[in-house]
C-alpha cells in the first residue's frame, strides 16, 4: 500500500522533531557548541573573499592548543616538501601550504580536540582516525590542489552523523554497533535501518543539519552526502559531481582499510577502483598506491600529535604497520601483530619533532629561521608582517600586538595590522603625529620613534608616563605596560626617515619583563621587517 502525501507529511514532521530532539540534547554537551562555533568561524574566513589571510591566522592563534598541534603537523614530512626548514608560523604555513590546506589541518584537530572523553576514548580516536583517513585519501586521489582541498573537507564530514552520534550520543551508537549497524561495517542499507530505528532519523539529515549551522557552502553539503546511485559509466572529468565520487570512493577505500584483514585489502582495494575506474580515471595502481601514501601521513599525524592507537586494534590498520600487499613485509616473521603495534607506538613517541613553540627564546628563534627562509624566495610583504607579528605575539606571550606605518602624505603613523584581544578594532584607534612643532611637546609614541629608542614601558599608570600619553590611547587602549619598537629606513643620500612602530602590550603592570637575549631576537625581528620593505621597494 503506497503511502498518501498526508503519511508523508506526517513523517517528515516526525523526523523534524526527532531531529530537533538530537539537536537538543547534543546541545547540552558544553563542548558541542564550542565546536560549533569554532568551525563555523574557520570556514566561513576560509570561503570569504573579502576577510584577508590574516583573519584566518588570528582565528587559529586564539587557540593556543590548536596553533601548537598545527605547526606540529604542518612540520611532517609531507607539508615540509614545501620548504626544508622547519615552520614556525602559522602565517608561514598559510603561505606554504595555502589557506584551505591550513582550514583543512584546523578543521581536523578541531574534532580531535573536541570529541575527547575517557569513557570512550578508543572508539573515538578510531572514528577520528578513520575520518581523517578518508580525507586524506580523497585528496592523495585528486588531480590538482584545488580538488584535493575541495575532496579533503567533502570526505572529512562524509561520515560527520556518525562522528556527532558516536561523542555526543554514545549511548546510542552503542545499540548501532550492537544490531551491527555501525556504517562502514554494515551494509548501507542495513545501517540506514538500524540508525533509523535507533536514532529516528538518518545519519545524513543530522549532519546535513549541522553542517547548515556551521555556514558549510552548499557544495560541500551536496560532497558529504552519499551519491545513492550506481558509480557513473561515464568520465567525470570536469563535472561538478567528480569531487563526489571521489569522496565516496575515498569513504569506501577508509572503510576496507579499517575492517579488512591486511591480507586482503589489495583485493579489497583492487576491487573498488575496478567499480570507479571509468568514471574517475584510475590507472594502474592508483588507489593502492595512494593508500599507502596516506597511510604514510596518517601515522606521522599520530606522531606529531603524540596520538598512540591501542595495539592489535582496527585503528592501527590505517597507519604505516602493515603493507596493502604484504603486510609483515620486512618485518620479522615471528613478531606478532602486537608486538608490531607496540614498536610503532615506541616510534611513535621517541619520533615527535621538538616542538618549536616550547618557550620564549625557541618560539623567537625560530620564527627569525623561518622569516629569514621567506626572505631569500619570492615573498608577499603582507606575509613577511604577519610572520613577525604572529613571531613576536606569541614569543611574548602578548596581550595584544600592533604594527603602524607611516603615511607619506600626512606623516603620521597609521595602525595597519593587529594581532591579539581586539586587536583588529583598536588599530584604527593608532594615529600617531610625527609632525612637532617647535616648542611643542610630543606625545610620548612620536618622542620614541623621533629619538629611535626602543622603549619599555613598565607602568603606564605613572604620573610622569601619564602626561605624555595621547588621548586615543588613554581612551581606546588603555594598556598598563607596553613596548614600543620604532622602525627607521636608511636611505642612501637622503635622511633617514621612521617608517613604522611595533607596539606590545600586556594585561598587568610590570608583565612585559625583557632581558638582553630577547630585546636583542626582537630588534632582529625588526630588522626582517625594514629589510623586507627594502626588498620590496626595489
């Protein structure tokens, strides 16, 4: 008996309010909305045109976690290809590896930050690493970089229901697992019933739904969904709907990789291109090869993040211990699958790089190396300023950092770029006069930049301070210790004219403590910064 248009309105009322049910209780998880609000924000910047690469640095930098765990990754052997030296900077790294390459990383670790609970730990590192996979996979497959950054974030969220069910309902996706409805294990279409049953609406509507909150465009709702039709008989080159397939096939490969016995999953793997090969132009051993390939990077996340994988677990399929074809290969022949695991998660944890971002002196040093290496290339000013801003913020530990520069036709020093707590709104408040009068008293920002001596001020609150602060700051800034570090050009045959000011700042009186070490990485952090406007200047 067909069902009337009234019997399907009346189920698509149901599922709206059981869905707003989920909605809710997810919801109550403090962390839902964290996560929420923070994809939301990488996402929308990365899909601007308008907002500037700067704004997705600041966005990642306000989270100290998440800016540690990056630089970690982005210093891997697959994104050091780029450039030898070790990246210190976000900013160096969006210039490296590009904007979405850098939302993509984001958008990875912030499910890993946020869908941690020791309840259920093992599961989730192994939903994690599976999405991931699947990802990575997708972009190891594409043809061009663009692809590959359109299908990476398409196959990340391809399984995001699930990923949403698992942390934030895990007393529901326990009765999935136990009816053998977990997707990717059971057939589609025995895990749609089961999750229907379960949940009282599909995986796909849940994630579509939150997707929508997080502002994901509409292509990439249209890439996480699953095709639902037979695999296209056809070439897909050139046509919108290839990053599809190419997420789904990346979503099915993970899937062999994880529940397949090392033994088979050549078969397996051989298998699946055979079905996509017209349609997505596979060759030879495309998609094994890019298996192993992903493998390879999958396991150096784990490294970089000190993220280890229980022994003789499903999840250590997806990482470098066993080989699409031979899975012991080089190995000894007597060593058990554990015995394996464990010597991986040894390497895993004597491998970790030195994490450049572990005090004062490392994070300054190292930027100065990574400023240093743009230098000698093709480079974008813009990128050398942030590299020194992001450099020089975070070695110190500032509240807030603001670069100013001076404008030829009124002479004044103009704030231009910010970094820090409100930082991109107080620049405007900067407008520094260079233009004394005689017998006229300077501020106290026109004073050290005239005079060229960097300056440390303690305690703002000092009578003797107080006097000499213009009105803007002592109504828009209001910072109770700062550091100001005037930059001068040397022209030849002409006066030295102050091209610009770092200004530093920090929440407490008398927390801005420098010693000679410091002061001395901070003036070479200037001097990049006057060299990279002579450089550009011809």
């Amino acid at each position: 008996m067909s069902s009337t248009p009234a019997d399907q309105d009346g189920a698509t009322v149901d599922a709206d309010v059981t869905l707003a049910y989920l909605l809710r209780r997810m919801r109550s998880k403090s962390d839902f909305p964290a996560l929420s609000a923070s994809v939301a924000r990488v996402q929308a910047l990365s899909e601007s045109e308008t907002d500037s690469l700067q704004a997705l640095c600041d966005e990642i930098l306000k989270d100290v976690a998440l800016t540690q765990k990056l630089l970690r990754v982005v210093n891997t052997a697959h994104y050091r290809r780029a450039g030898s030296d070790p990246i210190s900077t976000i900013s160096r790294a969006v210039s490296l590896i590009g904007v979405g390459g850098v939302r993509n990383l984001a958008l990875s670790l912030m499910l890993l930050d946020h869908m941690q609970d020791q309840g259920h730990a093992h599961q989730l590192k192994q939903a994690f690493l599976h999405t991931v996979m699947a990802g990575t996979l997708a972009s190891e497959l594409a043809v061009n970089p663009r692809e590959a950054e359109e299908v990476f974030v398409g196959a990340l969220f391809r399984r995001l229901g699930w990923l949403l069910v698992a942390f934030y309902l895990p007393e529901d996706a326990e009765q999935i697992r136990q009816r053998g409805g977990e997707p990717g294990l059971a057939t589609a279409s025995d895990s749609a019933r089961i999750v229907q049953q379960v949940l009282g609406v599909d995986l796909e509507a849940l994630a579509d739904h939150v997707g929508r909150e997080w502002g994901l465009p509409a292509s990439l709702l249209a890439c996480m969904r699953s095709p639902g039709e037979a695999v296209p008989s056809h070439s897909l080159a050139g046509h919108p709907s290839r990053v599809h397939w190419l997420a789904s096939l990346a979503q099915s490969a993970s899937d062999a990789m994880l529940h397949t016995e090392p033994a088979h999953l050549g078969d397996a793997l051989r298998k699946l291109q055979r079905r996509y090969q017209t349609a997505l132009g596979l060759e030879g051993e495309v998609l094994q090869e890019a298996a192993g390939r992903s493998r390879q990077r999958l396991t150096d996340l784990t490294r970089a993040l000190s993220l280890s994988v229980p022994a003789a677990s499903p999840a250590e399929r997806l990482l470098d211990l066993y080989y699409v074809d031979a899975p012991n290969d080089g190995q000894d022949a007597d060593a058990t699958p554990g015995e394996l695991a464990d010597e991986v998660e040894l390497s895993a944890l004597n491998q970790v790089a030195v994490d450049p971002v572990m005090n004062r002196e490392a994070i300054l040093t190292h930027g100065i190396q990574d400023i240093t290496n743009t230098l000698v290339e093709s480079f974008k000013l813009q990128t050398v300023l942030n590299m020194v801003l992001e450099t020089i913020w975070r070695g110190l530990g500032a509240r807030r950092i603001i670069f100013c520069l001076r404008d030829a036709k009124t002479n004044e020093l103009v704030g231009r770029l910010g970094l820090g707590e409100g930082a991109d709104a107080l620049k405007a408040a900067f407008h520094i006069s260079l233009n004394v009068q005689p017998g006229q008293q300077p501020d106290l920002f026109a004073a050290v930049c005239h005079r060229n001596v960097d300056t440390l001020i303690a305690d703002a609150s000092v009578a003797a301070v107080v006097r000499l602060l213009p009105g803007w700051f002592q109504t828009h800034v209001k910072a109770p210790t700062f550091l100001v570090l005037p930059l001068w050009m040397k022209r030849p045959n002409q006066p030295d004219v102050v091209l610009g000011m770092i200004y530093v700042d920090q929440a407490d009186a008398g927390s801005l403590v420098l010693d000679e070490r410091t002061l001395s990485l901070l003036r070479t952090l200037r001097n990049q910064v006057i060299m990279a406007f002579k450089q550009t200047a011809g």
